[in-house]
C-alpha cells in the first residue's frame, strides 16, 4: 500500500508497467485506519481498480491525504457487507509496506472500508473479487515455479474478456476503461513507494 501514488492532473492514477486499469466507480466514501502521522482517514472520491491494486482518489484532498494505493496482492480478510439499515459496503485489510530489515512479525494491517452510499455497487464489487482470485492464484503458482520476482506475474491477470462481456447496470456509476490512458511520461516500474506528505517535504 502507499499514501498519495502518483496521479495524472485530471485525477487518473498513473500506472505501472504492465498494469491495466478495469473500473472506475465515483461518489463511493473511503476509510482507512493507522496512516502514519494522519491516523484514520474518511473521504469522498473516486476508485480506481486495475489487474493490480485498487486506488482511491480524495474529491477533495489535502495536503496530506490525496489517495490511497491498495495492492490486491496484499488485501486479506475481504468480505461484502450488507447491513439492512446501512449501505453496502467492501471491507478488507492491507499489509503496510514492510521497511527493510523490518520485523514482519510486528507489522499491522491496516483496515479499509469502500461505503457505496450514493451509487450502486455490483460491478465493481463482482469484479473486485474475481481480480483478487486471480491474483493469488497467479501468484501461488509463480512461487511454485520459484519464479524471481513473482509480483511481477499478477501483472498478467487477463482483463480483457472481463471487459469484453461485462454487464452494465445503468444506475451502477461504475465506469468501464476500454482504452488506457497514454501518458506522455514513461510508465513508471512496479514499485509501491509513496509520494512525500507536506509534513515529510519540508
């Protein structure tokens, strides 16, 4: 995970090599707990979910809080809520990134919760699931095959026939990216390092 990966000016996450972006569902409310320096976070924006991680995009960032970057490699303990007298919401847990030289044995999780209050949600959430699916088992095949680096197989994740058959509820908000975006700027390599905070900048 990491707070505030880099974004295009128009608000679109920038991506990594390799990565394709699926679904993008606005007016969802995002919350997400033990953010260094910042603590619990709650916002309103834009999730942003690819053949890797998921993204929130704040509508209304700050200087410390501008996004937030869930690798689907990392999610654990993900599950539908459907409370009856409250929204539908997807919650889960994302493992920090481990510093190095870091006991794992020490490190947390992070709780997040993606509260669809104002649109519908089973697009993405059908999706979402499939995704992580296909990640682990990607990825438990990589390491079976002791392959080198085998995050870099997740990448793979085929995403194309989940768009090519796709059912669109049209009051689902959700939208489908059948074109990925062309930066000017070079694809940046499949690292998860965060964008410096106002607080750290100084």
């Amino acid at each position: 995970m990491a707070v505030n990966p880099k974004l295009f000016p128009h608000g679109m996450p920038v991506p990594f090599l390799n990565e394709l972006f699926v679904f993008a569902s606005d007016e969802i409310e995002f919350e997400i707990n033990k953010i260094p320096r910042l603590g619990k976070v709650q916002a309103k924006g834009t999730i942003y979910l690819s053949n890797i991680r998921m993204v929130f995009v704040a509508k209304n960032p700050s200087d410390n809080f501008i996004a937030f970057d869930i690798p689907l490699l990392s999610v654990h303990g993900e599950k539908l809520n459907q409370p009856i007298f409250f929204c539908k919401n997807f919650s889960g847990y994302v493992n920090p990134v481990i510093p190095a030289n870091d006991n794992e044995n020490r490190i947390i999780p992070h709780s997040f919760k993606i509260l669809f209050k104002e649109c519908d949600c089973e697009t993405f959430i059908s999706k979402v699931f499939n995704l992580i699916g296909k990640v682990r088992r990607r990825y438990r095949r990589s390491r079976e095959k002791h392959c080198i680096d085998p995050r870099h197989d997740a990448t793979k994740t085929p995403v194309d026939e989940m768009t090519r058959y796709a059912y669109v509820d049209p009051s689902d908000p959700t939208s489908i990216f059948l074109q990925q975006p062309t930066p000017k700027s070079r694809l940046r390599c499949h690292t998860y390092q965060s964008q410096p905070t106002a607080e750290t900048s100084r």
